[in-house]
C-alpha cells in the first residue's frame, strides 16, 4: 500500500464533481495543489460516490498505515 501511495500524484486530491460543486465541464479529480499540482483526473462512468471515494484515499491510505505502524508500535512495547 505504502508503494502504490509513494507512487501517485502527490496530494491532497478534491473531488469536483458538476452540479454539486461547480456548473460546466466534467467530473474531475484535482491532484496536488500550488506547485505540486498534477495532472487532473477525469472521471467517466462509476458514480460522484466513487469517484469521491478515491480522491479521498488519497489522503486516508497514508493516515491508515501511520494508524496501523502506531497501535503496532504500542503492541510491540507491550509484549
């Protein structure tokens, strides 16, 4: 997991999608922002659901595995 988010876009990622969040155009994911702006993300078919989903995991995949190292880290002391 950890390779595959060293490997993406850098973050944070916003979901945009039309309608909700702005009028024209498509539904996008925005990588990066100032300097470490990527490429967007265009997104056809799946749903706003989805397509908010992995905008999201972006951010909550590298908070998940330093979750999962910390309660590691606490079993190890206590054993």
């Amino acid at each position: 997991m950890e390779a595959r988010v060293s490997a993406a876009q850098a973050g944070p990622w916003k979901s945009w999608v039309e309608g909700r969040d702005f009028l024209g155009g498509s539904n996008f994911i925005q990588t990066g922002q100032g300097r470490d702006r990527g490429e967007d993300i265009e997104m056809t078919g799946g749903t706003a659901a989805d397509q908010d989903f992995m905008a999201a995991a972006r951010q909550d995949v590298p908070r998940l595995i330093a979750e999962v190292r910390r309660v590691r880290a606490l079993l190890d002391r206590a054993n």
